[in-house]
C-alpha cells in the first residue's frame, strides 16, 4: 500500500510501529496457516522483498507487532489468512553509503554448541569428505 490514509490506518494498528505512518509504501505479508511452515515462508518473502529493495537504494523494516482484528478489518484481509509481518519501505533522507557496524559472524554463529567458535571449529571439505569414506569403510572409531 502506497496511499497515506492507508499507511496512517496501518501504523494505527500496529503496537509498535507508527513510524509506518511515514514510510513511502508498505506490504502486509499473508500467510497460510493450513500450510505448516507459513510463518517461514513469510519470512524469507519479507526478507528477499527487503534485499531487493536495498538493491535499489529502498530501506526497510518490519514489525509483527499487530492489532490483528483491527488490521482484518480494516483491509480486508480474510478469516483463513495469517497476517504475519509488515515491512514498511522509504526512500532515505540521505544516501547510505559503506558498510553497516555489524557484529563478527564469530559472536553469532557457533558450531555444535553455543559459544563454540564457528570460524575455528570449521573442518575443511576435503577432512569431512575423508571422515564419509572412512565411515562408510568401518575405519573411524
């Protein structure tokens, strides 16, 4: 949705985001719950939406935090459809440029246990190729 009042409709029935108010344009992603991965798939749509629109110098953010009948009845959105997530999209006031201050992918990503480093635990294809054949073979202990 791209029309004001809309967008005004939407940040009304949000709990937390009436910055959406705001945004240039908007999508409410629907979900299937007959289906028993919608909320993943709802996902990865916001996501690649997200990535596309970045591409073309768009921003974006979501929310999920949501008047559910409020928001059903103000757009219409049927009874058997799952409002999963919003992401709101604008044009930024200045140009953003280089990289974001993100956290090292150590901090985040742990391998096998929480707090076991990913980067160091890492074991190269060749040595996990090898451990198949020996597997396979009845060579590992």
């Amino acid at each position: 949705m791209q029309d004001p009042s809309n967008l005004k409709r939407l940040a009304e029935d949000s709990t937390t985001s009436a910055w959406t108010e705001y945004a240039n344009f908007a999508v409410i992603v629907l979900s299937d719950p007959r289906y028993r991965f919608h909320s993943i798939d709802a996902g990865r749509a916001a996501q690649d939406m997200q990535i596309a629109a970045w591409n073309f110098g768009v921003i974006s953010c979501v929310f999920t935090g949501i008047k559910e009948e409020d928001l059903r009845k103000d757009f219409n959105i049927p009874s058997e459809m799952n409002p999963s997530i919003v992401v709101g999209f604008g044009y930024p006031v200045r140009k953003i440029v280089g990289r974001k201050n993100r956290k090292p992918l150590d901090e985040l990503v742990y391998l096998e246990r929480y707090g076991s480093s990913f980067a160091r635990g890492m074991v190269s294809k060749t040595t996990q190729s090898d451990r198949a054949r020996r597997a396979a073979q009845g060579l590992l202990d």
